[in-house]
C-alpha cells in the first residue's frame, strides 16, 4: 500500500511490505523540486550497485550518492539553521547534553553502589534526563527502575541457580508480543515449583504456578499514585517528577528481540558494538500487562531500556534537536485533557526508525525541519493504522489499545494540520519560548522581549542545575545509606561503617571511572560519621579524643565546604577544647566562599529557586569534583553521635511528639530521628557558643549577628527552622526571651509538624511562669 501524503512542496509515499523483522517497513521517497532522494531498508536484490547482495556503502554508493546530492529548498536549509541555532541557544547542545547526562548516570552510579550491598538491588536512571533529551520547560520526569536482585529470570533451565528465587520466563498463544509469564521453579532443583499458592501466585490451566505482577503493590508508598508498573508522588513545583518502576533483570537477551541483532540496515546503525552491548546486558521484566491482554494481572512486559539507552547515546546533536522539536509539539499541538494520549516513547520509537532507515550523514542541521516533517508524517501513519511498533520487539504495538475512535480522529485531525503548516506551528510554540526565538533568528521580531534568556546565562543554569543535582545526591545516598546501617549499639554501627568504607574500596578498585568518582564523592561523609561515632563512645566513657577518631575525621575533611569540618569542630567542642575548635570553625569559615558556595541539602525534596551565578560559573568550567570547593552540606548527627552534638541541637533529636509521628514518611522522613542543621548557620552557632566560653564578646555578638542574618538571607536553606531555634536558644542566653519566642514562632510557620520549636516554646513559657513565682 502506498500512502501519498502532499504538503506544498514535500510529497512523501511510504510503501508498506511484509517484512520478516516485523517493524515499520517503508520506502521513504522525498521530492523536493527537481530532487528525488530514496531511503530504503536495504538495497537488496538486482540494482545498480549488484546483484543478490546487500549494497555495501563505499564513497561511489548510496552514502555518497546521498552526502552529494540531498538538497532541500532554500526556505527550509534556512528554517533548519535558524532552528538549530535556536535549539543550541536553549541548551540542546552536544556540551550541555552531556553535563545531563553525566549528572544522571552519576546519581544513578551512586545509588546502585549504596543499594547493593544493604538492599541487593541495582538503580537505573531512563528517560530524557539520562539521554540530554530536555529542556527547563519540557520539564521531562525521570524513571527510577528499581532492580531486584532476589530473583534470578531465565529463559531456558541452563541459567538456574541453586538456592535463588527462579522464575522462567514464558510465552503461550494468550501471551501479548513483547511481554511474558513467570513460572515459578523449585530453588534446590531446576524444577517447575508446585507450592501451595499465595495472594501473589496462581496456577494456570496447564497447572504451571505463575507469579503474578502486583507482588510489588505493597511497597508501594501510602501517599504514592500507582501509574501502571510504577508509582510517584504529587510533584513539588519546581522539583523533576519521578516515576519509581519495580523490576527484575534477566541476564540473557530476550528471544522475542534476537531479529533485531540481525536486522540490516542502509547506514549499519545500530552498530555492531551496540548490539553486542545489548545483547550482553540482557533485558528487564516490569510488573505490568498489556492493555489488549487477556489476563494483564499475570502479564510482564519486557523491557530493554539499556538497550535503547545505548541507542539514543550514539545520536548526533541534529537527531537529538529533532527529538526535542517532537517532543516540544506534542506537548504543545498533540495532548488533550484525557486518556489515550501519544506519548513521548512514541515519538522516540518513530525517529528511530526513521534514523535506521537513512544514512547518518543526511543528518546535518541544515536538514532538521525536512526531518522533523518526515517524523510527523511517519506519526500520522501510525496513528491511521493504530500501529506504532516497538523499536527492538516490533511485534509489540505501542499504540494498540491506546485510543479511542475519538480521540484517534481528534489526533490525526491535528496532526494533518501540523503537517500541513510547513513550519508554521513551530513559532505558536512557548516552551523554552521556541517560537518568539525563531522568528527573532527569522528577522521576523525586530525587539527582543526582556523575558528572552540569552545562550550564556541558560548553560550557566544548566550547568549550575546539574552540578546542584549531583551535590544534592551525595548527602541523599549517604543519608539512606547511614539509615540502614545505624544501629541501637554504637559499637556495632562502628563496625557496620567499617564494612561500608571497605565495600566502597573494592567497588573503587574494581569498578569503572564512574563508580571511581562515585565512591570518592560518598567515602568522606561516611568516614567523618565513622570518626564523629568513635569519638562518641570515647566521650561518653572518659570524655577523650583516640586518634583513630580524629584519623577518620580528617579523611573525611575533603568532602565539601563546610560540613565536615564542622563535625571535627563539634568533637573538639564537645570535649571543651575551645582553643582549636576556634582554630577549625575560623579555618572553615575561611573555606566557605560566600558569593560562590552554595548550600546543599539531601534531606527532602525542596525547590532552590536561585543559584548563584559564581557557582554556575564553576559548574560550567569544571566538573563534579568542584562540589568540594563550591557547597556545604548540611551537618547531619545520628543518634550513635550524640555526644558529639551541642545540647542546643540534641533537641532534634527529639523533635517529634506521638501525634507528629503520624504526619511522618517512614522512608524520606528518617533524618527526623537525626540532629541535621545547614552548614553556615551552624559554624556560626558554634562560633557563638566557642567565643562566649572564651569571653570574648566582641566576637560572640558578631557571630550572633552573623547567624541572624544568614537565617533571613540565605535563600536556600533546608533547614531554616533549626536554624532559627538555634538563634532563639542564643537569644535566651542572651536573657531576650521575647526575641527567642519570636524565633520559635517563625520556625513553627516553617515546619508546622515535626519541629523542636514546641518543645522550645514551652520550655520558654515554663521558665516565664516559674520566674513568676
């Protein structure tokens, strides 16, 4: 069947074969004037190039012929250039793409070196974020597969494992193409299991015991919205949704997937070493059925999400800005209020093909509009057959089941004008302010709004943004980690650290260059609580200082600005060394860059809604390594550390009364149990403190004044209400009560819940009435 598609100057006929790989098969014939240019899948059979085999591309054939001869009308080389430029100047730019992309994968690094060993679980960071494939405004989400590794997925009894949870995976006529069933198998013989059956397990008709998808529905969190196989909470403004995607991984490449591995192409992309990397890294099962399935609770889908993250890694800079350009008109022209929406996959599966279909060197910015209309009409194609085949396992659908005959006729309705616009539609485009861009890059706005970012100042953004998505996390995952490990015996949480430092080591030792830099970003916040609890324990007993403590401390020093400089200041504190707790707090507050250092904290999600333009600029010039020089986590004390906390701090340890313990995430909520204070307010607290015992008033007063002010200044603090019952503890030492009150008052407008400002408020009042008397 050939479909005729005719928009002003642009006809495009795809002829639609059988083809054993399944997929979308298309003979893409593009005319432009006096120019036809043919894109097929191979050029097999009797041609100009031979006879019987495959055409090899060499500078006499199809490649050459292509580079030499494409052209496109001089009005569209133009829009492309414009567009590009436009694109570049909003951060889709070979550069800024990868700071995303490594900022991600960074993250993703870190959690899976802190899940292994505690949780047996790997993480995996897909989507747009770990591609570069976004924007500020796309304002893409980011998907968490959560892999477990308690079971062992196999497709055949030759990778069963004594003593693991085994599941086969399996396929029958009701089976949906893409996904499979999982057979439960004995775990001390490669043998169907035959258990008696649970809420999670049933038995089929052929009386096979098959593990059914919702065995991961309890974990999920009780505030959470389920959202087929995953589940997120309700964004906070400002802050990347995540979708969180329980998983189980199988190590060999899926059966329905082999075709792709053998499929030929005209520009042999994916190339040799990509499938080999996806054939090695095997595929996901993710607890979710078809729409179209008969029995969708049994279902799993199969995913090769590594596989297509590889594949989308290998883009040019123009295929990734075409992307974009879709994925900026779907959400503009193509989403409605309702179900059955195209989705961004999709788009992403259609350029795929599109990109197999062609040579690699057709893809220049000067062609980027002709190939966003090829992708736009390859869409409307789809949407007319409700056929968009997957990628890799073509024989799933992504579009069956996805729309009703309503919304189908709504979609191609729209996307037929989009078609027919020629270019049109992208200047009605508001995101990232595309449109008001293009016709400025057009000559079409002579006055540039004030609105209207410059390219400097969005990778400066980027840049910073990245950089504080990275320093965010390290605290994150050191924060999870010391969670799982705390225990109620110091001693014993002693030795738990030891065992993660070395986990660390061995993962440095062995691992790549990314799980390196992973482990020397996390080991110094785990080694200054390792020296903090030794210290701890001593001090409690005699109230000295052992050097092995002091040793963990001082490797623990370089993990930023601020923080764990401030826990070896505690520790002198706390044994009342004022002299070189002085020395240390006057040390860090010569480290802390103010203009340039910017406050991190891992603790919850909260929006930063500046940053600063010296610390972009570092982001921008340097890499990771710079969070060392440029932020200041917050100081975080766990119980096993109390002896090394303040008595003014100890209080959040004991933040929480038995009805604010209903208003609390078991999981995110954990540092509520944990003294946790911003850097900067905290050096100046213990300024205070440290000079009042010295008597030094001048200082003292100063360092008051400076945490006072940093509480109303410093916009991105996490945790401004201990802070400010910090301050207010300071005010009743500085017998101002009603100063102190007024502090406590603020921080409970702050944090209404879960606040040691009651506590404080109280204490106050009871003072006040017992002074009465």
């Amino acid at each position: 069947m050939a479909v005729v598609l005719r928009n002003k100057n642009l006809i495009v006929e795809r002829e639609h074969e059988s083809d054993r790989n399944g997929g979308i098969s298309m003979a893409v014939v593009l005319r432009n004037k006096n120019l036809i240019v043919e894109w097929e899948r191979g050029w097999v059979g009797k041609n100009k190039y031979g006879s019987g085999t495959e055409k090899q591309e060499s500078d006499s054939g199809v490649g050459a012929w292509m580079g030499g001869m494409f052209r496109v009308p001089d009005y569209q080389e133009n829009l492309s250039l414009r567009l590009s430029e436009v694109l570049d100047d909003i951060g889709i730019s070979e550069e800024m793409v990868l700071k995303r992309r490594r900022s991600t994968l960074l993250y993703e690094t870190m959690a899976t070196v802190l899940s292994m060993p505690i949780k047996n679980k790997s993480i995996h960071m897909f989507g747009s974020f770990s591609e570069g494939t976004t924007t500020a405004e796309l304002r893409s989400d980011i998907d968490c597969l959560q892999c477990d590794f308690d079971y062992n997925v196999i497709q055949d009894y030759a990778k069963w494992k004594h003593g693991f949870k085994n599941l086969l995976m399996i396929r029958d006529n009701t089976t949906s193409p893409g996904y499979c069933l999982l057979q439960q198998i004995r775990d001390d013989v490669p043998l169907p299991a035959t258990h008696a059956l649970d809420k999670y397990h049933v038995r089929d008709a052929s009386r096979r015991v098959l593990l059914k998808n919702t065995v991961y529905s309890d974990n999920t969190p009780a505030d959470a919205e389920q959202h087929g196989p995953s589940w997120a909470r309700q964004g906070i403004p400002g802050i990347k949704d995540s979708d969180h995607v329980p998983a189980m991984h199988c190590k060999s490449w899926p059966y329905e997937a082999t075709a792709w591995l053998d499929r030929k192409r005209i520009g042999s992309w994916p190339t040799a070493d990509m499938k080999r990397f996806a054939a090695n890294n095997g595929c996901f099962v993710v607890p979710v059925g078809s729409k179209v399935s008969q029995s969708p609770e049994l279902e799993w889908r199969i995913s090769t999400s590594q596989a297509e993250r590889c594949v989308m890694f290998s883009l040019n800079i123009t295929q990734i800005r075409c992307y974009v350009l879709m994925k900026m008109i779907l959400k503009t022209f193509l989403h409605h209020a309702g179900e059955g929406n195209i989705s961004s996959f999709m788009c992403k599966t259609i350029l795929l093909y599109c990109i197999e279909n062609t040579h690699s060197n057709a893809w220049q910015e000067s062609n980027l509009f002709t190939w966003l209309s090829c992708c736009l009409h390859v869409l409307y194609k789809c949407l007319q057959q409700e056929n968009c085949p997957h990628f890799i396992i073509p024989e799933n659908n992504l579009m069956a089941g996805q729309f009703s005959p309503e919304v189908k006729a709504l979609l191609l309705e729209r996307t037929s004008f989009l078609i027919q616009t020629d270019g049109q539609a992208l200047l009605e485009v508001q995101i990232d302010d595309l449109g008001q861009r293009l016709q400025i890059k057009l000559n079409m706005l002579y006055q540039i709004a004030e609105n209207i970012s410059s390219k400097k100042e969005n990778y400066l953004c980027i840049s910073g943004r990245s950089l504080h998505d990275i320093a965010s996390n390290i605290p994150l995952c050191s924060g999870e980690t010391l969670l799982k490990i705390i225990q109620n015996s110091p001693v014993t949480t002693v030795q738990t650290l030891l065992n993660v430092i070395a986990h660390y080591k061995r993962c440095y030792i062995k691992g790549s260059k990314l799980e390196q830099k992973a482990c020397s970003l996390l080991t110094p916040l785990v080694c200054s609580t390792l020296g903090t609890t030794i210290a701890s324990i001593n001090i409690q007993t005699n109230n000295a200082l052992p050097p092995e403590a002091l040793d963990w401390l001082s490797a623990g020093l370089n993990s930023d600005v601020a923080s764990s400089r401030l826990k070896l200041s505690s520790v002198f504190y706390s044994v009342g060394n004022m002299i070189e707790t002085e020395f240390i707090l006057r040390n860090t507050e010569g480290h802390y860059g103010f203009g340039i250092t910017e406050a991190v904290c891992g603790c919850y999600e909260h929006f930063t809604d500046t940053i600063l333009r010296m610390f972009a600029e570092a982001a921008y010039h340097q890499n990771e390594e710079v969070v060392r020089n440029v932020c200041a986590f917050c100081v975080k004390f766990t119980p096993a550390e109390t002896h090394c906390v303040p008595r003014e701090l100890q209080y959040e340890m004991n933040r929480s009364t038995l009805a604010d313990l209903l208003h609390r995430d078991e999981v995110h909520d954990y540092w509520m149990d944990w003294a946790v204070v911003d850097s900067l307010p905290y050096l100046y607290f213990l300024q205070y403190k440290t000079y009042r015992h010295l008597q030094r008033s001048d200082d003292q007063h100063q360092a008051l004044a400076n945490l006072a002010r940093t509480v109303e200044t410093e916009v991105n603090l996490g945790h401004r209400e201990t802070a400010l019952n910090l301050l207010g503890q300071c005010m009743e030492q500085e017998n101002q009560p009603n100063k102190a009150l007024i502090c406590y008052m603020r921080s409970l407008k702050i944090r209404e819940r879960n606040n040691a400002a009651r506590l404080h408020i109280c204490r106050l009042l009871a003072n006040f009435v017992s002074n009465l008397r």
